[in-house]
C-alpha cells in the first residue's frame, strides 16, 4: 500500500507549466495576478506554459484516471489558481469573487456505480 507520493502532475512542472525554468521566468515576468487571469482566460500559450484550456483538461484527466486505478484515497493538493482554471475552463464559466476557492476548500471526485461523480466543499 502507498501512504504518500509526490505527483509530476503538480507543481513545477505541472499540467500548466510544461518547461521549468521558462515557465518560472514567465510566472516572474507576468505577476501572480496576471499569471492567475492567464490560467483562468487566456487563449494563448506563453513561454514554458501549456495552453490554460490544454493545462486544466491535463488536471482534470490527470485526477480522474487516479479513479481507474487501485482504490483507496488519492488527494492532489494544488493551488486555488489551478483548481478554479480548472473549473472554468472543464464547465466554460467565468469566476467572480464569490466564486473563487476559499483557502482549504476542496473538490471532490468519486464513482458511483461506474458513473464519475464530482462536488465541491463550501
């Protein structure tokens, strides 16, 4: 049984950040507020990062193949950033204030009866 694993597929590199040093020059080069508008709305690929919508669909894939897998608990701990883009970009919404993960807040994804099952803590 595995306790605990670091996932490739969250950090740096990450679903968003294909390439390190660039994506971390970019991130610099952008501020956190633009880089977070980036992955939330942009339509363009910057240097070292995946396209936003190609990013947050990798995540997302990412987190649901974790269910074909061996059972148990699997928890990918990311940013907010990354778990709003992902909304935003899987359901085609845009976020307000109201809307934005508060800290520790989670999103959920279960089976049931073979069907994929998602829901969010408030």
């Amino acid at each position: 049984m595995t306790i605990a694993t670091i996932d490739p597929a969250i950090g740096v590199p990450s679903t968003f950040a294909e390439q390190s040093p660039e994506a971390e020059r970019t991130i610099r080069e952008l501020g956190f507020e633009k880089f977070v508008e980036h992955v939330l709305y942009g339509v363009r690929k910057l240097p070292g990062l995946a396209l936003p919508s190609e990013g947050a669909r990798r995540l997302r894939e990412h987190a649901l193949s974790l269910l074909d897998g061996p059972p148990g608990l699997h928890l990918l701990v990311t940013h907010d950033a990354m778990i709003a883009a992902t909304v935003v970009h899987a359901w085609g919404v845009r976020l307000d204030d109201s809307d934005w993960p508060g800290f520790l807040v989670s999103a959920a994804l279960w089976r049931v009866r073979g069907c994929r099952q998602s829901g969010k803590s408030s």
